[in-house]
C-alpha cells in the first residue's frame, strides 16, 4: 500500500479556560478537538462532516499550521509537520494550502487582484523568479475561469462566486499537492455553488491534488468526497466511503443527521423515517462521560457511559464484510438505511 | 383567499440607479396552505414580503404599484397606525438570525409578554405567564426558570423556537417566515421545521415559506412560486414543479444540486450570474443564461402562460421544457 500523503494520529486541541489576572489558574479546556485519527491519499477527497461547534473547522486550521495542536500528530509524507519550525515548517506549509468559507472577509480589500494572488510568491521567491510572477497569476485567473485582464482589479468589484474563484486562485499559486477547503461554497448560491464545485473537481484532476473538504452540507461532501468522516464534539465517530456511510450507516449519530436532511424530492415526504434527535450538542468544556453521544442518543445504556467506544469495524460486522463493516465508535451499531433509495421517484434527465 | 398579492412593483433609489427589485409580483396563499417562495439572493423575494408586512423601508424603497389584499382589505392602501394593528395580531414574521431579532438588552419573557400588553392591554403579570405558556408550547424545556433569561443565554436552535413562539403569541391568520432554519444545523433544523408545520396545522394559518433551500420546499411545501430578478417565472403545485419543471430556471435549479441520495457525475451549472438589477436584461430576464434562449426571448417579456389550471410559467417555450 502507497504510503498515505497526510496522516493525523490523536489529533487535539484544547483551549485552556483561566480564572485570575496575576495568578492565572486553569479551571477547564474547551476541548475542540478530542483525539481525531485519519489520512489522505494522493489525489483523493476526504469529506468531513459535522455541525457547528463539532471541531471540523479547528482541524482545518491545525492542518495548515494556522493553530498549533495541543497533542497529536500530523504527518506529511510520514514527517511529522507538528514539530517543525523555521525553514523547515515554511517548506512544508508551500505544499498544503488553505481555501477560505467567506469570500467576503478573506480578501484583503485593498489589495488588487494580482496582488492577492502574488503575494504567495513574495513569501515563497523560490516558487517563481520576479519576472515571471505576472505571467504566472494571470495563467492561475485563466485557470479558474476569470478574464486575466481583471489582475488590477479590487474584491469588490467581483461578486461572490468570482470572489471565491481569486480564493481558489491564491489557494493554486504554489502548486501545492493538499488543499484544504473550509466550506467553501456554503456563503454561494446554488447556481453559483455548483459552478465552483465543478471547478475544484476539475482542478484535482488537472493538478493532481488531495483535498481535505469540509462541510456541513452533506450533499454537496457526498457529491466530492471519497471517503467521509462524521465528527461529532472533537472526534470521528464514522468513517468509510461514501457509499458506506451514506447508504449503510451504522452509528446513531450518521444516522440521525441523514434522516435530518431534507431531500429535494416531495414524494420521499411520507414514507421517509425521520430521526429527530433531541436537545442541544453538550458543550465542549464538559463531555460526557463514556460515548460523547450518549446524552442524545435512543440507544444509549449503562456500558454507553462507562466506556469509551473506539473508532474501529464494530465486531458485530468484522467478519460479514460488506459496506456495514466500516469503522463506527458505537457499542450497539447496527446498519440502517435512512436515505431513500436511488431512482426513487423524482426528477431526472438532462437540462433542456 | 387569506392573502392576495396583485402585480407588486417595488423599487429602490440607489448611487447606480434604480434597482427594480419586484416586477409585478402576484401570489395568494389560502388558510392552512404553505406557499413556498424561491429563490436567489437579489430575486425579490424578501422585498415581496416586507411590503406585505408592512416594514419595508421607504425610502430607499418605493412601492410603485401593486395591492396586497388580506381577508380582502388592501393593506396598501391603510393608514400606518391601521397597519401596525395588523401587524402581530392577524400577520406575523419569523427572520433567518433569531440572535440579532431579539433585543439583547431584554429578557425573552419580557420580549414574549410584549405581545400581550401592547396588543392586548394585559398586566405584565398576566403577560408573564402567558410567556410561559408559549414557551412551554414551543417545547422549551425548563419554561419557568427559562423566562428569565436574556436571548444569549440560549442556543440557536431554541432562539428560533423563542422567535416562533413570538410570531405565534397572538394566533395569527398567516405567518411569513424568511429562511427560518438556514442559519441552523440540519439536526435542529428538522427540530424547528417540524414545530412549525405542527403549529400551522394546529391553527390553520397560511404560511409564506421564503428559502433558496429546494430541500425544505419538497419536504413542506404546497405550493411553489420560483422568483428570478423580481419575477415570479414559475409558480405549481409541488409535487408537479419537482416531476416536470415548466421553466428553465426551474429546472437548473434542480439540475444543479448535489444529491443526497447518489453520488452523481459533474454537476449542471447555469452559466453566469444572476442580473444586476439596475440593468435587468431586455425580454425574459433570464435569457442571458438560458439554454433554450432563442430571439424571441431577448425582445419580447414572458406573460405567466397558464400551463394547467393550477400552473403558470413565464417561457416562451414552456411546452418544449415540459417535454425534455
């Protein structure tokens, strides 16, 4: 098996809660992030899901080195990125590249255009000599389907979805082999949302990229993702193809925030189980004991609050096989299918 | 007809022009029916629904022409303090940010009890504890203790339910709810959505569901009205709009979602953005982006063609969308 491009092994991210000014006490953490484990592959998508507050945007931002982990590991062709620093870091850093949720506020509003997109070479001279870096942006806004005229021109002079194209465009600049995307088409609107998912998907395939995608529409992750990872309070608790976890679900929580996405489709309407989970996610200053999803889930028993379920194939599937035999962190998995089946009813056929 | 919205135009006086924001706009919703309207940002669709309301800014908004008959009345046509006595009692709205329609600086009790002293005269005695009530009803838990809280003492989720209580308070006739879950996660979202189709059910009011969310119409909707740049281009029945779309717009909308149920190859894209409204394009406003776009559709503007007793669609060439 080819080594994995990026691996994160007990990833977490504590944020520490003081009381005090001169002797400043630790009272508690908001334990953002938990102890998460995945990798990526060269040239696959791996989605990751989950509501807010659940740590994926934290994971984003530990992956580009933009938040430093409390413990953990985030390995990069097998080098652990986590502690460089210096030269070193800023090596790595050029080949792991972030694209932003806001289109709005992640552009320096009195930068131009080319600016935006150059700057990346001012940090990285290496990547690209001086006379070149003009020809260089204007090929990148060719790329991503803007008139390469529009170099000195200002953010706001563009709209959403063009804004969210420069993001892309600076996200490329230096040809990095890992992008990683922070809901990067929820701010978009949907004629516009899938203009810019049709150009990712065919940047990955021009470039040779690993995307690591997160979203809270799970639409749109099953639509890009190879494999999926549900988080849910600081840590994975699914993990699979998309197939796996979208058609053969085995954790209550998967299950729940599927059966809770409406599907454009009215005749699904009655026959569909919904899963409506109650009350609110706990904080994450205070987990709960045991399963962190226990508070809300329908089948939780005493074992659920005394033990803490691991990410691994539930023994009940170990030896089956099959698409349910993906790892799940329950102690009672049990497959369930809660989207309607394909073809369904609905609309189909191409557009006119 | 409980509400009757007939050719509304509104206008806005902008730096660049005039940004005609609705353009003889006509729905009607009926007691106990939900009318789901879609669309984009910049399609009128919350303007359309301010003025019903009755809390459109003027200026920079101008209404231009139009009625807005409710129970038969034109609230157009009614004096302000006329307007407000409509407002809360028989018409109510429920907003996409609960956090920034509350008043921080108040309690939620005090907020709900509102309702009760201005419209009804109670004591603020009786007030509270129909705040209570309501909260109670909403399915907040711990009502009691809970009414003495301030709104960012709670999450999203129960903010919504504070705002749906609200609207509620004084039983109105139809409630305008302006993409009340978009800014909830999908769990709580059911949460809300299905409250709130309980509650209509309940009291038979009309709902005026406005979102750019194609989901949430097919789960709840009626009836559909697709707006696009101040227009309604395509209004039907819902399971008919979702079998057959009747317009091209329509059907790029649906053309163009990631679907939950399969993975699906590249996605259908409308080309280009939605129009600028100081300049709407001549004809159909949406020929520029459409695929069928032939030239009879960059001279002459659609009419809403009847495509069945219950369905109209602004195309010139509905019949041959229909079919393909």
């Amino acid at each position: 098996m080819p080594e994995p491009i990026l691996e994160v092994r007990g990833l977490v991210k504590h944020y520490p809660l003081t009381r005090g000014i001169l002797l400043r006490k630790q009272i508690g953490a908001v334990k953002a992030v938990d102890g998460v484990d995945f990798h990526l592959d060269r040239g696959e998508t791996l989605g990751i899901v989950g509501e807010s507050g659940c740590g994926k945007s934290t994971v984003a931002k530990m992956l580009v080195n933009l938040e430093r982990p409390t413990a953990g590991e985030i390995r990069y062709k097998g080098e652990d990125i986590t502690r460089l620093s210096g030269k070193a870091l800023k090596a790595v850093r050029r080949n792991i590249q972030m694209v932003f949720q806001d289109p709005y506020t992640s552009l320096n509003p009195r930068m131009t255009v080319g600016d935006i997109i150059g700057e990346a070479y001012d940090i990285h001279p290496e990547a690209a000599p001086k006379g070149d870096r003009r020809r260089r942006v204007r090929e990148l806004l060719d790329v991503v389907g803007l008139n390469p005229e529009y170099l000195n021109r200002y953010p706001h002079q563009f709209s959403g979805g063009q804004r969210q194209r420069i993001g892309i465009a600076r996200g490329l600049a230096l040809r990095p082999e890992i992008i990683v995307a922070d809901e990067p088409v929820s701010a978009l609107d949907v004629s516009v949302q899938a203009q810019v998912i049709n150009l990712l998907d065919r940047l990955q395939k021009e470039f040779d990229l690993s995307y690591v995608f997160i979203a809270h529409d799970l639409s749109i992750v099953r639509h890009i993702s190879d494999r999926v990872g549900v988080m849910y309070l600081g840590r994975i608790v699914e993990t699979g193809t998309d197939t796996e976890i979208y058609d053969h679900p085995t954790h209550p929580y998967t299950q729940a925030l599927l059966s809770a996405v409406p599907v454009p489709d009215p005749e699904a309407r009655e026959d569909r189980e919904r899963i409506i989970l109650a009350g609110d996610v706990p904080s994450p200053t205070n987990i709960p004991s045991g399963c962190r999803f226990r508070t809300r889930c329908w089948k939780a028993r005493e074992r659920c609050a005394l033990e803490v379920p691991a990410l691994a194939v539930p023994a009940a599937f170990r030896d089956e096989g099959g698409p349910a035999a993906h790892d799940s962190a329950c102690h009672f998995a049990e497959e369930k299918r809660v989207v309607p089946a394909e073809g369904s009813g609905g609309h189909g056929g191409g557009p006119g | 007809m409980l509400l009757e919205v007939r050719d509304l135009h509104v206008e806005f006086h902008t730096r660049d022009g005039v940004a005609r924001a609705v353009n003889g706009v006509s729905y009607g919703v009926d007691a106990g029916e939900t009318l789901a309207v879609l669309g984009e940002s910049g399609s009128g669709k919350s303007v359309t629904a301010q003025t019903v309301m009755g809390i459109l800014d003027t200026p920079p908004g101008r209404i231009t022409g139009g009625e807005v008959l409710f129970e038969g009345r034109d609230l157009l046509k009614l004096k302000e303090e006329q307007r407000r006595k409509v407002r809360g009692a028989e018409m109510a709205m429920i907003f996409q940010d609960a956090l920034s329609s509350l008043n921080p600086v108040l309690t939620v009790g005090d907020q709900l009890g509102e309702m009760f002293t201005v419209h009804r005269g109670m004591s603020r005695k009786d007030a509270r504890a129909r705040a209570v009530e309501l909260m109670d009803r909403v399915r907040i838990p711990g009502a009691r203790e809970r009414v003495k809280q301030y709104p960012h003492q709670f999450s999203g989720g129960m903010r919504q339910r504070i705002m749906i209580a609200m609207a509620m308070a004084l039983e109105p006739k139809l409630i305008i709810a302006d993409e009340p879950t978009t800014a909830l996660d999908v769990t709580v979202q059911a949460q809300v959505m299905e409250l709130l189709a309980e509650l209509q059910r309940e009291l038979r009011m009309g709902l005026i569901l406005i979102t750019h969310d194609l989901g949430v119409v097919a789960d709840v909707a009626d009836r559909i009205a697709v707006m696009y740049a101040g227009r309604i281009v395509e209004t039907a029945p819902v399971h008919d709009i979702y079998q057959a779309p009747a317009h091209p717009y329509t059907r790029g909308l649906l053309e163009s979602i990631p679907r939950l149920d399969h993975k699906g190859r590249e996605l259908y894209a409308i080309k280009g953005l939605p129009p600028n409204l100081t300049r709407i394009p001549s004809g159909c406003p949406f020929h520029p982006r459409c695929p069928m776009a032939r030239d009879v559709c960059r001279t002459d503007v659609p009419p809403l063609y009847e495509v069945s007793p219950r369905r109209g669609s602004a195309c010139h060439f509905f019949r041959e969308c229909l079919d393909a």
